[in-house]
C-alpha cells in the first residue's frame, strides 16, 4: 500500500499535482472549439501557428515538457499512453507537411519528456528533503530550464532531449518504452502511489 498523502513528504506534493491532473486534465472529454460550424481540434490551432510562423518569417522552435517521470506513470495508469505517442507523431507530422507546403526546413522539436537522470529524480520521503530538478511532477526548477535552455540552443548535451524525426520516431518510442520498465523497477514505491490515485479517483 502506497503512503498516505500526510506521511509522503515531498510526495505530498506530487501527489496533490497528480490528482489535479487526472480531475482536470486526463479524465476531462476530448472538447473541441467550435467557430462558424467547423470544428477546431488542437492540432489545427498548432498547424496555424506553424503557418503563421512561415507567413511572418519567424523561426520557431518547440519542446515537449520534462515532466517528472511520475507524471509519464500517471498517464500509463489511465490507460492514454497510446494517445501520448500518437500526439507526439502528429505534431511531428504538422511541422512536416507545413514546411513542405512553404518549400522551408521544418521547426525543430525537441522532446525532453523522455527517462533520464532528470526525471527520474528520487521523491523523498521526509518533508525535509529537498529536491534538485522538481517542485511536483511537472514543474521543475529554474536549474533543469536552464539546462533544456542550453541544449536547444547549443546542442543536445547530457543524453537529455531528443529532436524528433520521422526516420527514428518508433526506435525514439520505444526507448522511451523501456526508460519506463526500468524506472519502475528502481521506484516500486512511486509506481504504487500513482496505482493507488488512479483507483482512489477512478
């Protein structure tokens, strides 16, 4: 049995962060914005902003979050990791059809949301523990900004971040994939606290 919320620690924290997610995020039905009667989804307002990049000559560049990798559990848990991938590959797919259409180099996107010494920081148990990277399980510290900061400028460093390409998205997943099998086998006690939220709110 996982630890009461009272008795985490730090974990506290993430737990109360977890739950917001699954309440007001990961539970919520699929909405769309509707406007003159056609349906706008979220990948055709981030089409719109490549586009709009294009038109004005601006050069953007995305990331995908470093979230904690608690957070990654959470979405495994609730049964959205499929639909996890499938957004990555699509917006993959965006940047691509995009700078095609505009005869232009694609935008970069980095994904930071991978296994590493990072997000696999150690959740302590005692309130009087800090950590080094995390605040809860998706907000980070200035530090680990600073370091997506660098590698998205200067060059990935560190084995964190990866610039995703149709040509390695499957081996990218499916590393990604095994990142997961092992960080619940070095931290059976945060896997179990995020099995006990899911079945507590669910």
């Amino acid at each position: 049995m996982g630890l009461r919320q009272k008795d985490m620690g730090r974990g506290g924290s993430f737990s109360n962060s977890e739950e917001l997610y699954i309440r007001r995020v990961y539970t919520v039905p699929d909405f769309t914005f509707k406007s003159f009667k056609k349906e706008f989804t979220t990948f055709d307002y981030f089409r719109k902003i490549v586009q709009l990049a294009y038109d004005e000559g601006i050069v953007v560049n995305f990331f995908i979050s470093p979230s904690h990798a608690r957070q990654w559990e959470l979405i495994k848990q609730l049964r959205l990791w499929d639909k996890w991938e499938y957004w990555k590959r699509e917006i993959l797919a965006i940047t691509e059809q995009e700078s095609r259409a505009y005869q232009k180099s694609p935008f970069l996107i980095y994904d930071f949301s991978t296994y590493n010494q990072y997000s696999t920081e150690a959740v302590p148990r005692t309130a009087d523990t800090s950590m080094t990277w995390y605040a809860d399980s998706s907000h980070y510290s200035q530090a680990l900004g600073d370091i997506i900061f660098n590698n998205m400028t200067n060059g990935v460093e560190n084995n964190f971040g990866e610039i995703l390409k149709a040509e390695t998205m499957d081996a990218h997943l499916k590393a990604i994939r095994q990142g997961r099998k092992q960080y619940i086998l070095e931290h059976p006690q945060d896997a179990e606290d995020i099995i006990g939220l899911v079945a507590a709110r669910l």
